[in-house]
C-alpha cells in the first residue's frame, strides 16, 4: 500500500498520480472487512470495492460510505440485490455481462430502481472483443442515441506479466475505459500509463501552462537576481532547471502568454514591454527585492530599451539559450 500512495510524478508541472485503490475479496467477509478498514485508513484514494458477497460489501460500505466507493459488480443473476445496496448508500455501481442487449437490459432496470450512476464492464474477454465491446457501446450512445449504453466504462486486467498489463492498459485507456483497474504497482509502469492517459486528454489546442506568478529558486534574497521569462511550462521548467543548476538564489517572474514560448509569444504580443511591466507592478516584485535589475532572454533583446523606459527597471539582456543561464548568471 506504501507503493501505492507514492504513485505520484511530475511531468512538464503537471501532477500525476493513480486515482483509485481496488480491494479485491478473494477470502472470508472478514479478511475482506479487514482490508477495508486498513487500505482506507492508510489512503485518501478512491475506492473500489470488488465482492460477490452482498454481506460482506454491506460491512464494507459501513466503514467508507462516505467515500462514496464505487461497488463491483452487479449481475444479470444479483441485480436487484447490488441495485438495493446501490441505491441505500447513494454510490455508483458497476454492472457486467458478456452481451450488450444484457447490458442495456440491465442499465434499464438499475435506472427504473432508481440507481443513475452507473459503470459498464463486459467481462473476461480477449482484448480484440473488449475493444470490439467499448468501440460499439460508444457508437451505439454518441451515433444511435441509445441511453442505455451512455455510461462510462470499466476494464479489470487480469495478466501477471506486468510488461503484458501495460500494454493491455494503454489499449484499454486509448479504446475508451474510463477506468482501469490493474494490480501493478511498479513506479515505471504506472508512469507510463498515467503518462498516456495525460497525453490523450490533454488539448492539443491547449499548451502546457504554470501559474503567472513571482518564483523564488534557492535561498532567494531582496538582492537575487530576477529573470523574466513566459508561462509555457517548457520554457519555465527548463529556466528552472538551469538556475537551480547555477547555484545562484534567483527569481523567477513567468508572465502570463497563454502558454506560448518565449517567440512565438513576442511575435503574437503576448509577451511585450507593456506585459512584463504589468506583470512586474501584479507581482509585486519591487517590495521583493532591494535593487532594480531585470534578466530578459537573449531572443528578445530588441525591447530592452523600451521595457527599460516603460517599466523603469535597468534591463540586462540575457543569454539566447537556457543552458548559458549557470555561466551567465555567476559572473553577473
């Protein structure tokens, strides 16, 4: 469970981490109430809580039903009672079966008894027919209108190997699994597919971003160094990376471009003498350090003498490259 609670990465400033923990019931209503009460203390992930046992995810749900665990799974041969303990405890359910008339069958029934959230599972099954499965429950909700059919999808990899589960994951993320559910814990693997994840949802359309803001580097002092440079997560970070490898305490000043570079950013105007003298007086920057020099990069020296006059700091012109930030910046 240690493993799993460190699952967490950065990537270009963006948090990465595993959402839910499934607990399995593979022994007696006991050990399975007993799992419960442990991984929930140890962990403020989701929960899944996976039984065929009626008794056992009632105890279960005693102990996390404010967590709203999702329960798996209901049948075409327990349905009524799984709706029951659904509908009680007001938490999403997942129903499974081979066919896709027995699954609109049964999200049919579960909503007339009043159970809306609901998650769609097709079973064990090769992963050419639970990709055949996910293609035609989308096509059947997005082109047919087929309500029933409109509920998010659950893929469960069953395979010890784990090269064979990140694999067999990715293809589930990729073809349409809204969740999957995997019993790897390695850091490389849930790395990668959290990495895949983040790249097919993410806006092409969309840079990557961090908050417009002041960044302290290091033990940073009223008589640091400050640098300007754009929002787009690449530039900062790679900034980042070679003032912290200068060693010098530094500022840094990201200013809001819409994520765009540092040239593209000038050439759009986004990234002008009038907003980096805004951004300056937003950030307070002059009660933060005790002088009145600012480092711009090298590609837009030309508006130096312009952002001097607007912005009434000295403008020092900076290396063109990131990586000439170390040498640049311990002989300033």
């Amino acid at each position: 469970m240690k493993n799993i609670n460190q699952l967490k990465f950065e990537r270009v400033g963006q948090k990465l981490e595993v959402n839910l923990i499934a607990i399995r019931q593979n022994a007696g209503k006991e050990k399975f109430i007993q799992a419960v009460k442990l991984i929930s203390g140890i962990s403020d992930l989701g929960l899944v809580l996976m039984s065929d046992d009626l008794a056992a995810l009632k105890a279960g749900m005693d102990l996390v039903k404010a967590r709203k665990p999702l329960i798996f799974h209901a049948t075409k041969e327990n349905l009524s009672g799984f709706a029951a303990l659904a509908k009680e405890y007001a938490v999403p359910l997942v129903v499974t079966a081979a066919d896709l008339e027995t699954v609109s069958s049964m999200t049919k029934e579960l909503n007339n008894a009043g159970v809306s959230e609901i998650i769609i599972d097709t079973g064990k099954k090769s992963i050419r027919d639970r990709i055949w499965d996910s293609t035609q429950v989308r096509r059947q909700a997005l082109k047919k209108s087929n309500r029933s059919l409109g509920f998010p999808l659950l893929a469960v990899v069953e395979n010890s190997d784990p090269y064979e589960e990140a694999i067999e994951a990715a293809t589930f993320i990729a073809k349409y699994a809204g969740i999957v559910l995997i019993k790897g814990v390695q850091s490389w693997e849930a790395l990668s597919l959290l990495t895949l994840r983040q790249n097919i949802f993410t806006d092409p359309q969309k840079p990557l971003q961090i908050e417009p803001k002041v960044y302290p580097v290091g033990q940073a002092n009223d008589k640091s160094p400050v640098l300007v440079t754009t929002n787009f997560s690449l530039s900062y970070y790679t900034v980042l990376g070679e003032v912290e490898a200068s060693k010098i305490p530094s500022y840094i000043v990201s200013v809001d471009t819409e994520g765009m570079s540092v040239l593209t950013a000038w050439a759009a105007e986004k990234f002008t003498p009038d907003k980096i003298s805004d951004s300056l007086l937003q950030f307070g920057v002059k009660e933060i350090v005790s002088h009145k020099k600012l480092i711009i990069p090298g590609y837009v020296a030309v508006m130096s003498g312009e952002l001097e006059e607007k912005s009434g700091w000295e403008i020092i012109v900076g290396p063109k490259e990131a990586a000439g930030l170390p040498s640049f910046l311990k002989k300033l």
